[in-house]
C-alpha cells in the first residue's frame, strides 16, 4: 500500500493497495492524517523517535501494528520517505506498507516446529538444552539448585505393537497434558522422542538433601499421575512410568552429561520396578 501526505502529514492521495489492506476507500482517507489506521499498540515516544528520525535522514523503516477499518490491528511493514523540493525544505512524506500477517504467522510457525514437538507441542531437545543452559548460568549465579526428571512410559512399545501406532499417540499426547498438569509455573516439560520426557526443574533449594526431597515430591506426584486410567477412544488403558532423577545444584556438569546421568538414573529405576 502507498499514502502520500502533505507537509502537515494530511492524506493527499493513497492508491488501490492501501483500501484493499487497510478497508478505508481513498474518498475516507484523504484529507485524513495517518492517525486514521493507528491502532493505539504504540507509545507517544515510539512516533516521537520515528519522526526524530525521518527530519534527520529523510527516511524510517520498521514494523507497525495498525487498525483496519474493520476494527482488526495487524503488523505492516512500513516505510516513510521524506520528499524535498529544490530548495532542500520538505514537501511531502511518502509511505509505503507491507502486510506482514502472513509472513509473521509463517516464520512462528517455523519458530515453533524448530523448537517444539509437533505430537504434543511440548519443547524438544534443541530448546530443553537452550532452557538449561540457562538454568546452570542462573543457578551458579544466584545460589538455587535445580533438578532433572527422566521419564519413560513402560510397556509403550508393546502398545504401538497391539493397538496401533495413533493410540500410541494419543497416550503421549495425555501423558504430556498430565505432565505439564504436575509441575509448577516456570518449570519446563519437554519430550526428546518416543515415550521419554524429561523434567527440568528450577529454583529448588541450594541444599542437595533439600533439592531431593522436593524433587522427589513431584516425582511421586507425576507417578500416581501417569498412573491413573487414560481413556484411548473407546478402551481403558492403564500404565507406569519409570524416572530417574540427577540434581544440578553446583556441580558443574553440562547439559549433555546431567542428561546422560538422569538416564542412566531412569534405566536403573525401571530395572528395580
């Protein structure tokens, strides 16, 4: 979309793209100033910066959110030129526009199929390890330890085996909505693949006998959790799951050695039952 305006930022002209996107017909906007399509998401200092900088390079570039007449606030990308004369004193503004709905649904789309399951729209490895990474830096800085959950469903594969690969799915997708369900607000639950989860959590208690008791609690919660019936279409199910649990308060393991720890922990508590 196109608007022109004159000095005094007053519509003077706007061209077919600007009524397709915006909904206003040239007839409603001229004679308009742009505050017609603001949709009131931006501070006065946001304008007050964008204008600063257009009197001093002659030019802005950025994303908006602006209002369709429907009533819709959407993001565009916007750019206002300043026009001269000969004289070297301003003219006219020109701003050109670019619906980016679409393009940003896209690339959060992307965002979200890089970092999160696609079955249970959990977190996925690449952001488990990102989120603790941040959670050793944070927990060496201000004191607190934290804990990791290693979770897997027993007997899953005899169930892909005997009702078919969908069922399976099903389970963890009410697996992964009881997991969530157990932990509190701030910590993550994530699904590297197949039936494991994993469990991170944070801001636990800097004393390690401490930090395994209350990580202990969730665990036994996340146990009697998993273990209540699921209703997969029209059959009962019942289930177990193992955990292993590795604390990371101050010891200075990486990531990649707490979760080969919490795993070898998960094997060794579905070996003891």
């Amino acid at each position: 979309g196109m608007m022109v305006t004159d000095v005094n930022k007053i519509i003077l002209r706007v061209n077919k793209a600007f009524t397709k996107i915006s909904g206003y017909t040239a007839e409603e906007a001229v004679g308009q100033t742009p505050r017609l399509v603001s949709s009131g998401h931006h501070h006065e200092d946001f304008y007050a910066s964008m204008w600063q900088n257009i009197e001093t390079s002659g030019y802005w570039e950025g994303e908006v959110w602006n209002r369709r007449k429907s009533g819709e606030v959407y993001p565009q990308h916007l750019t206002i030129t300043a026009v001269m004369g000969d004289n070297g004193i301003v003219t006219n503004y020109v701003a050109t526009f670019t619906d980016v709905t679409l393009r940003n649904a896209a690339e959060a789309e992307i965002n979200h199929l890089a970092f999160y399951d696609v079955l249970t729209r959990l977190p996925n490895r690449r952001l488990l390890i990102d989120r603790l990474n941040h959670a050793l830096s944070a927990g060496a800085r201000l004191g607190w330890g934290g804990a990791l959950l290693f979770l897997d469903l027993d007997h899953f594969k005899t169930l892909n085996d005997t009702l078919g690969h969908d069922v399976g799915d099903l389970l963890l997708r009410q697996v992964a909505d009881r997991l969530g369900d157990c932990v509190r607000e701030g910590d993550t639950v994530a699904r590297l693949g197949g039936d494991e989860f994993v469990v991170m959590l944070e801001d636990l208690s800097k004393h390690p006998l401490e930090a395994a008791a209350q990580a202990e609690t969730i665990a036994n919660k996340i146990l009697i959790s998993i273990s209540q019936p699921y209703l997969l279409g029209a059959s009962a199910y019942q289930t177990t799951a193992s955990i292993g649990v590795v604390l990371f308060s101050e010891n200075g393991h990486s990531q990649d050695v707490l979760l080969k720890h919490a795993d070898i922990a998960m094997y060794q508590a579905k070996k003891n039952g």
